[in-house]
C-alpha cells in the first residue's frame, strides 16, 4: 500500500514537474527565435537604408523632370560590403526586371514592397544532363514545377528577404531586394531545441529521482504513524483481553462452585470471593480504558482543557499526603523539599506566587501521582522517595537546557531498583514496560500483580507536553531513578 502510494506521488511531482519544464522550454524556444527573426530584420532594414543612402540617381536628358539610378556607379561596392554577411542584393527596375544581383542565379520570385520581412522558399533543382554536366535553376515556391525528362533533385532554399520601393518624388525609380539565409535562424534554432529537450529530459529524470526520494522521505511519518497504529492496537488488545478473560473465568469458577456447593455458607463464601476478584479487574479494566480515551483525545487536540493559576507547592503537597499511607504501609520515606526564594527577592507579589503558574490542577494531579506513585513501586522496604520543587529564574544549564524565562523544575528521586540503559529510550512509549515478558501474572487467586499497563508514563508525558513542558529521565541500575519535569510559568499561545 504504502509503496503503491509512494510511486503514484512520484509520478505526480514528475509529471507536473515535465509539464511545467515543457511550458518553459517552449517559452524559452518561441522567445529566441523571435529574437533571431528580429535580429535579422534588423540587420535587412539596416542593409537597405545603406544601400540607398549610397544610390547614385541622375536625370534623363530628355526629361529633367524623370532620373534614374546609375547602376554601375551605386552598387560598384556593395558587393563587398555585404558578402561576409551572408546578405545578397537585388536591383529590380520600375517594372520588375531584374538589373543586378549578387546572386549567381536569379531566384524568379515575384517582386513587392515589403519592409517587415517574409521568409520565402526557394526550390533548388538539379538535374543531371549527362555524365559531365549538371544544371541549377532556382524557383521560387510559388512557381509551377517544370518537369525534367532526365532525373531531378530537388532542395528547399529558405530565404528573410526585405524589398524596399524606391521612389523620388512620384517616380519610382525601381526595387531593392535584400536577402539572407534562413539557416541562421534555424540552425540556432534546432541546437537550442535540442539542448533544451535534453536539459528537460535530464531535468525530469532527475526530478523523477527526487520525487522519489521525496515522496519516501514524506511516507515515512505516515509509515510509522501507521506501526504505531498497529503496535497500539496489539497492545491494546493484549491488555484488553487479559482481564476480560479473568472476569470470564472467575464468573465461570462461581457459576461452577454455585453448583458444586452443598451448603449456603461455602456457596456466599465462594460468591464473596470470586465477586471481589471480578470488581478488581473490572475496576483495572474500566482504568485502562480511561488512560486510552485521555491519550486519544490528547493526541486528536479535540480537548479543550482550562487552564488557570495553578500554585503548584500546594498541589504537590496534596499529592505526597495522598500517597503517604501507601509509602507507610511500604515501609518507604516519603519527603517533600520546597526551594525557598533567594533572599534578593523583594516583590511581595512575586515571593506569594512563587511557585505558581499557569496550567490545569487535574491533570497535574494526575501527573504526578503517576510519577511518585511510580517511584514507591520500583523502591523496595527502607528506601527514599524524594520530592523536589524549585523555580529556575533567568538562564539554567541544568541538565543540558537553556532557558531564557522563568520556569518551574519538579524532581521526583526514588533509590530504587532503577531502569537498564537501553530501556531509557523506550521508557515514555505505550504499554512499554521493562519486563520483557509485558504481561500479567497471576496467583491461584487471580489477583493483580504489581506491574501496570503501561500506560502512566505515557500519560505523564503527554500532560508535559500539552503544557508546553519537557520530562527526562536519569536512572543507574541498582541505585535508583530521578524524573525531572520542567514546566514554563507562563504558556505561548
């Protein structure tokens, strides 16, 4: 599925990739060769005003009203002057005879004023007489083929020409035709065609390249979104399924000891039991449920938590007395350390709301019940759980954070039996525990092992971040873990 996404958005970011380049191309080709085009009219307009500056006109004898151009004396060195241009001239009379060319066959193309440029097709045709003989003619395109007994060969001559009519007062004196080869339009014309269709070319296979690179690198969250999906549903589905599998065995053994007991004392004494067993598991069963529905909505965003002054020396002197009986019935110390103001501190306002900030009281609750909660259960008989709050004013370098605004640090230490190193980053995963095993055991009584779902880091963690905070994690095997929770006092909108 994914690889089959994969292509299709590879073919897409090509395809639109090579449209696009086409579009380009052809802009780029139709704007040179427009360029060209005028380049040449350019150069032919400029030939023709030469020329005519440069025309020798003399009157008639006869009539000094009427002149006429002395041939020999205006184009004695024009010849020379536009031979290395490619450029060819022609003197046409008022009639249209042909007076002097620099060509060495007349092109038979029609004469007519025209000072835009037109480009014309000459037909070159060459047959074969004998064995030592051969005869050009040149055709215009618009003349009528002439049919050869012997065989022919034909070629096009494509030619820009300008003809300019000229005239002194009312008289025209004759024409003036200006050409140049076309093939300095074309050849140019298809070398750019051609570096252009193998830059596209090599554009589209590298962008097809790059487009799948890409299109990989823009699956993978989705790829991995979609593990997590089916990791969080197996695991789900283990934890769902245990206890609903224990209330249905437990419901079966007194449904079974119901019918097997022969006095109503055995029979209330078999119900008392399996009962208390099934409330148990249906109360873990109800908890799981309930952590999964808060990380959904915390990951869907559809939660919309208020948030107030929160004074959180308060809220974790509530905690630690809710969980001193446990520590007690553990034979675990239980402390709480408050960092005091430094003595510098004169703002009354600011020494009453020191530990104060904005976030929601719930959910803290929640936070750090699951944090020291957490550290009683992994601290064996006699050991220390500590708790610590302290407010981080200015820039901080502890544990390799910088802050540039005030904040609020919570450790909660435990000497316990601590984390392995290559638990640690796995620690805030769902339903990740250290015991490889990942599954529940039971006594002959069904009840609860000590282990939980896996689910109370990844709670707290997503009660950190949802308040713009950071949680980290030191820990040494064998002597003990410390969860450090920073939270800034006051949250970016």
């Amino acid at each position: 599925m994914f690889q089959a996404t994969r292509r299709r958005l590879a073919l897409w970011y090509t395809a639109v990739t090579a449209v696009l380049l086409l579009l380009f191309a052809s802009g780029v080709y139709l704007y040179v060769r427009s360029t060209l085009v005028e380049r040449i009219d350019d150069t032919l307009n400029h030939v023709v005003e030469i020329v005519e500056r440069s025309l020798v006109i003399e009157s008639i004898n006869s009539d000094a009203d009427k002149s006429r151009i002395n041939v020999e004396a205006s184009f004695r060195n024009n010849a020379d002057t536009v031979e290395d241009d490619h450029i060819d001239l022609e003197w046409f009379s008022p009639t249209g005879e042909l007076l002097w060319s620099t060509l060495s066959e007349p092109l038979n193309i029609p004469i007519h004023a025209n000072r835009t440029g037109e480009t014309v097709r000459v037909i070159k045709q060459e047959r074969e007489t004998g064995p030592d003989e051969k005869l050009l003619t040149l055709n215009s395109a618009q003349a009528k083929p002439k049919l050869f007994a012997n065989s022919t060969q034909d070629s096009a001559l494509l030619l820009r020409q300008v003809t300019q009519r000229v005239e002194v007062g009312r008289q025209v004196l004759g024409y003036l035709r200006v050409s140049h080869p076309w093939f300095e339009v074309t050849k140019p014309s298809r070398q750019l065609i051609f570096d252009l269709a193998l830059g596209t070319g090599l554009m589209v296979l590298s962008v097809a390249a790059s487009g799948w690179f890409l299109s990989g690198k823009a699956m993978e969250p989705v790829g991995e979104s979609y593990q997590r999906l089916k990791q969080f549903t197996a695991d789900a589905s283990h934890e769902l399924r245990s206890p609903i599998t224990l209330i249905q065995t437990n419901v079966q053994v007194a449904l079974a000891d119901l019918e097997l007991a022969q006095t109503e004392a055995t029979t209330a004494l078999h119900y008392r039991q399996q009962l208390k067993v099934v409330e148990r598991l249906t109360q873990r069963l109800g908890k799981l449920v309930n952590d999964l529905l808060f990380l959904a909505r915390q990951d869907s965003g559809i939660t919309k938590d208020v948030f107030s002054p929160c004074p959180l020396d308060a809220l974790l002197i509530e905690v630690v007395e809710e969980q001193q009986l446990l520590a007690a019935e553990q034979e675990i110390s239980l402390s709480l350390k408050l960092i005091d103001p430094p003595a510098s501190e004169n703002s009354l306002e600011l020494l009453e709301n020191w530990f104060t900030f904005i976030g929601n009281w719930d959910q803290l609750v929640r936070l750090f019940t699951n944090l020291i909660g957490n550290a009683l259960r992994y601290t064996p008989a006699g050991g220390r759980v500590n708790v610590e709050l302290a407010r981080i004013e200015g820039i901080n370098r502890v544990s390799g954070l910088r802050y540039t605004s005030a904040q609020l640090q919570i450790k909660v230490s435990d000497t316990g039996i601590g984390i392995p190193p290559e638990a640690l980053p796995h620690l805030f995963d769902r339903f990740y525990r250290v015991d490889p095993a990942r599954t529940h055991t039971t006594e002959n009584t069904a009840t609860q092992s000590a282990t939980g779902s896996g689910l109370g880091l990844a709670i707290a963690q997503a009660i950190v971040e949802h308040h713009q905070g950071q949680i980290q994690v030191e820990s040494t095997l064998g002597k003990g873990t410390t969860f450090i929770v920073t939270l800034p006092i006051t949250l970016e909108s």
